[in-house]
C-alpha cells in the first residue's frame, strides 16, 4: 500500500506532478498552501474582502467555497438557475443542501425569471453554441450581481486544468488578445468588479479529491450542454501529455503566467470599453448594446426550447445515454 | 468484480485482484483524469481492488 509522503500513513491519492502520495490530512494541507500561495502571489483578497464565490453545483466552485470559508474569509454563494433541465434541477439542490449544511449565504438568481430565457433557449434562438451562450450569460450575471449586491471580489472555481485548456487552445489559435487577458486576476475598472480564480494551482482531480476527502456531494455527471466539446478534448490532449511526462500540464500554464504573461502585459493596452446604453455593462462600442443585452433581445420570451433540441448528433447520444431520451426539460 | 461508473452512471463487470490502474487503462480511461473510491473511500491508484469491495472509477473532468 501507498505511504504518505509527509507522515508514512496510508496514502489517498497519488499524485504524478508531484512525484508522492499523500494521506488525506497532508493533501488537504497541500491544497491549502497551493490555495494560500496563488491568493498572495497574484495578490487575489484581502482578509476584510467580501468575497462572492460563483458556484454552480460542481467540485471545483463547492470546493473552492469550502476552501475560502475554511481560510477565514467572508465568503457567500452565487447560485444561477440557468434552466438545463434535469441537470440544473440537480445542481441547484446540490448547492442549497451545501450551503444550509453549512449555514453559509447563497444568492439565487434563476435566468429564466430576471431574464427571460434559458440556456437551451438561447443557443437555439441564437445559433452560439450552448458554452458561448452560458459562459456570456454568467459573466454579465456575475459582475451585476457582485455590484449590485456590495462585493468587492467574484472569485470562480476555474481550476489549472480549466486554464491550462484555454491557453492551450489561445495558443494554437496564436489569439494574442485572448493569451494577454487570460490571467488569475482580473482588476475592477472600466465598469467590471474584481475578478479571482483561486484554484489555479490546484487540478481538477485534487479538487475532485478535495470534495470526497471532505465529505462534499457535487454533481458528478457532465453538463448535457458540454458533451463533446473543444474544451474537453483540450483537457484530453493535455492529461495525454500529463501521462507520459508527470507536470507538464502545470509548467505549461504556471510558465505562462511566470515568464510569458509578463512579455504581453508590456505590449499594447486594450482599449478602455464604453458602456451598454441599455445595463450600463462595458460593452465594445457606446451605440450598440452589450453582447449580453442582445442576447437577451434576441432570445428572452421566446418558447422555451429542450435541451435535446439543440445538441449535435454525437452529444445527443451522449445526452440520451445519461439522461434517456426525454426532453430533459 | 462489478465496478460503478460515470458520465453516464452504470456499472461494468471487471477482473479484479489488479490495482485501480490497470483496470482504468483497460477501459480506455487516463488515470490522470480520474480518482478511486473503494468503499466510501479515497485510494490511490496502485491500490488492489478485489471482490466484495465497492469500487467507484469517477471522472474527474468537466467541460464548463
């Protein structure tokens, strides 16, 4: 049987990149120091921070929620109902159990109620795929909510996995405005609140094991509207990678931010944003409304469309193996 | 040995007495994108996974 590396009790995990196994008190205290180090070295809270944590059911936000209140911040939860069928009717219950449990603060916000669509809608009305219309929607949520409500900080569950797949596909684009705004820290100003992503340090696996170490329940099964997409097969390449040479994943990404984002940071500035003559959101240009906001136009009191309806061929069959061939709405 | 599974949630019959790796790669899985439960516990992957254990292979991996 694995030892630990630290004391020699029986190990529960094993962890390639850094070459040991660990017992669950020395991984939990290696997940803590990864967290403590990217919050001081991006210098991502202060301990008098009100910090908003955008959770959605899964184990990195629940973790990384877990991880923040354990820390001593002052840390509550944003919820957004964002209409996925089944799979939202799970992850919302899932993130109010956690929270009651824990009599932490969640803020709910269900999409199709203060909006006027949902997810599934909005793909189909539109023609964005279902990641493009979702990721959209929680960002321009995120930052109303955080202003609206007085925090000073939005902090995501985006975990070294989830960034190291975006660099990856900004690079085989060579998308240099993409790789000069892909940081773990996201300034306010120009009308955005704060922005952190504390577990850039921490793999999706860790926090996987974070959440079973820790007794967390979280939505094991895939969002029906990801089945298949580019970044899951960016995070296949990499953990390819990751097998046959332990670290890789980690020097890829922590090496970007440690010798290549300072190289783009010293090129041109993005241009300050103008501001959405509809919310008030930064948006590109001061005579076209936000992306969000057309968005909204577009697909709001529009008859809601199943989640079913508007997958490809290959995620269909993936949605109906997981869900069965329902709706799912 | 009947193993669970996820993504979609079912259940395999596997030969066990292997260690949690060599059962992951023979079902086409990467160990990295992966954790070992074994009767309501975390184990690391060399660990001998055998009859009557309650084995979970869960995917670790999400596409958000």
């Amino acid at each position: 049987m694995s030892k630990c590396r630290s004391c020699g009790e029986p190990a529960v995990i094993d962890l390639p990149r850094h070459n040991a196994n660990f017992c669950s008190e020395h991984f939990i205290q290696l997940c803590r120091r990864q967290l403590s180090k990217a919050i001081s070295d991006f210098d991502m809270l202060k301990p008098e921070d009100r910090v908003l944590v955008a959770v959605s059911g899964g184990k990195d936000s629940l973790a990384l929620w877990d991880m923040l209140v354990e820390e001593g911040y002052q840390a509550d939860g944003l919820y957004i109902g964002l209409g996925i069928g089944e799979y939202s009717d799970e992850s919302g219950a899932i993130t109010r159990k956690f929270a009651a449990d824990r009599q932490l603060k969640l803020i709910e916000i269900d999409i199709r109620d203060e909006h006027g669509f949902d997810i599934p809608t909005a793909a189909g009305v539109t023609g964005r795929s279902p990641c493009s219309a979702c990721g959209l929607s929680k960002r321009h949520i995120f930052d109303e909510v955080a202003k609206r409500e007085g925090y000073d900080v939005l902090a995501t569950g985006h975990n070294l996995d989830d960034e190291a797949a975006v660099l990856f596909g900004n690079t085989l684009r060579w998308d240099v405005e993409y790789l000069r705004r892909q940081a773990p820290v996201l300034s306010a100003g120009s009308g955005f609140g704060k922005k952190v992503k504390p577990l850039v340090r921490l793999t999706e696996r860790e926090m996987a094991a974070w959440c079973v170490v820790r007794g967390i329940d979280y939505v094991v099964e895939e969002c029906p509207m990801a089945l298949g997409n580019k970044h899951l097969a960016y995070k296949d390449a990499l953990n390819a990678l990751d097998a046959t040479s332990p670290g890789t994943k980690a020097s890829f990404y922590l090496g970007f931010l440690d010798r290549m984002r300072p190289v783009l940071e010293q090129s041109a500035a993005i241009d300050a944003p103008s501001s959405c003559p509809t919310c008030g959101a930064p948006a590109a240009t001061a005579d076209q409304a936000c992306a969000f906001c057309r968005l909204v136009d577009s697909a709001s009191g529009h008859e809601p469309i199943p989640v079913r309806m508007v997958l490809n061929k290959k995620a269909r069959k993936m949605f109906d193996a997981q869900w069965g061939s329902q709706d799912g709405n | 040995m009947i193993v669970r599974l996820r993504q979609p949630s079912r259940e395999v019959e596997v030969r066990g007495d292997r260690p949690a790796r060599a059962i992951l790669l023979e079902l086409g899985f990467a160990p990295e994108a992966y954790i070992v439960i074994c009767n309501g516990t975390l184990v690391p992957s060399d660990t001998i996974l055998r009859e009557p254990d309650s084995v979970e292979l869960r995917p670790v991996i999400s596409g958000g």
